[in-house]
C-alpha cells in the first residue's frame, strides 16, 4: 500500500520539463534576459512559502525588476550559464491546464564567433530555441540572419522524418525596442530577415518585439514558446521530473 501510495504521489506531482536555449551574437541581451527571468519566474525548487509570497509581491516586483536589474553587473558570457524555472502563465486560454507543472530550465550560451561552434552540442536535448537579436546593431543584423540560418540547417537535427529543417520551435526576439535608433518588427520582417522568415515557415517560429531591460513582452514570448513546446510533444517530449 505504502508503494502504490507513493507511486501515485509520485505521479501527481512531477513535471514536465523542457529545455530551452538562448541563442544570440555576443551583447544582444542573452543573459540580461535570462537574469530577469529569475526576477519574475520562481525557482523550481522554491518553497510553497516562498511562492505565496511572491504571488503577494507580484505588482510590486513587476514595478522593481528593472531597476534590481539595472544595478546588477551582468558579464558576457564564456561557455554557458543555466537556471531552471517554474512556469506560471499568465492568461487564461483553453491550454490554461496544461501550462501547471511545467519548469523550464535555460542554457544561456556564449554568443562570441569562437564559441558558437559548440551550440550544436546542445541541439540533441532542447526543446526550444530563443534567439535574441539587438534591434539596435544594423551592422551585424546580416550576421545575425546567417547565424539564424546555419542553427535552422544544422545537420543535428537531422532524422528520417526531418532531413534538414529543426524540429523545436524558435522564438526570435528584437531585443533593445525601447531605445530610438531600435529597429521597429515590421523593418526587421521586411529587411535582411525576409528570406529568412520564408525559409522557417515549415518550422515552428515567430519574431516578436522586446525589451529585455524595462520587461516589456518577457512574459508574452515566454507564453508563445510554451504554446508551441506543448504543441510539439509528439516532436519532442519533455522529461518529467
């Protein structure tokens, strides 16, 4: 009895995990933003107590996570930083269910050129990819775009199923839209970006605006790549936890 007790705890309990990239060129905005979804999402290990009071928080961390943010000094990143999160939506919707017990856990990579040659390492375990482009930086927005290409038709995601397109879901965020020289979405879609935006129509993609510094539409990207990591289970099924 105490077996299938525990079994069935056990069973009501876990949670899915899926693991989620964050993919960019060096000083997009990668590990600010992963930096501040720790602000705003709580740990996977964090107590009940814990969480009640950060519910009771809520609007006043919303108002502060930018100012903690700021003061904080976020180095570029050599090799990689990870975190895991628990997921809490913030819409109703008829996947609102299933949103429950999910966590995420984030590998933030190096975006320097010597280092992304270890990006495909990590491709095999993912479940998703966030890729942040600094809207600001028109300069590099055509390396950005071959970047965007080589991780889309990497031979890793190679399958009898797939031979060449990725088979996870791909968030692409301009980053940096709250400053005046940024890029605006519809420039990026109709500029270097086109083609791209063509190519990963059969794959499972979106190109939304943000701002990783002042939070704005942290949580609605992260509500869209949730969507489609939940619609992708038969591709790629999450570990439970």
């Amino acid at each position: 009895m105490f077996h299938l007790a525990s079994s069935l705890y056990t069973q009501y309990t876990k949670r899915e995990q899926y693991n989620i990239l964050i993919l960019g060129l060096d000083n997009a905005g990668k590990t600010t933003f992963l930096e501040h979804l720790k602000l705003i999402y709580p740990a996977y290990n964090e107590s009940k107590a814990a969480s009640a009071k950060r519910a009771a928080d809520d609007e006043e961390t919303k108002k502060n996570t930018s100012e903690l943010l700021k003061a904080k000094r976020i180095l570029p990143t050599v090799g990689q930083n990870t975190t895991t999160i628990k997921f809490e939506s913030s819409i109703e919707s008829h996947l609102s269910s299933q949103f429950k017990n999910i966590n995420l856990k984030f590998w933030d990579l190096g975006g320097q050129k010597s280092l992304r040659s270890m990006w495909s390492r990590y491709y095999k375990s993912c479940h998703g990819i966030i890729f942040i482009i600094d809207s600001t930086d028109t300069e590099r927005f055509q390396e950005c775009y071959e970047t965007l290409k080589e991780i889309a038709h990497d031979e890793s995601w190679n399958s009898e199923e797939n031979s060449d397109l990725l088979n996870v879901p791909i968030l692409m965020l301009a980053n940096k839209q709250d400053l005046p020289q940024a890029v605006d979405l519809v420039s990026l879609k109709t500029g270097v970006f086109i083609q791209l935006v063509s190519e990963l129509e059969a794959t499972d993609s979106k190109l939304l605006p943000v701002s990783v510094l002042e939070n704005q539409g942290l949580r609605e990207s992260l509500e869209w790549l949730v969507t489609r990591l939940i619609y992708n289970k038969g591709n790629k099924q999450p570990i439970y936890k």
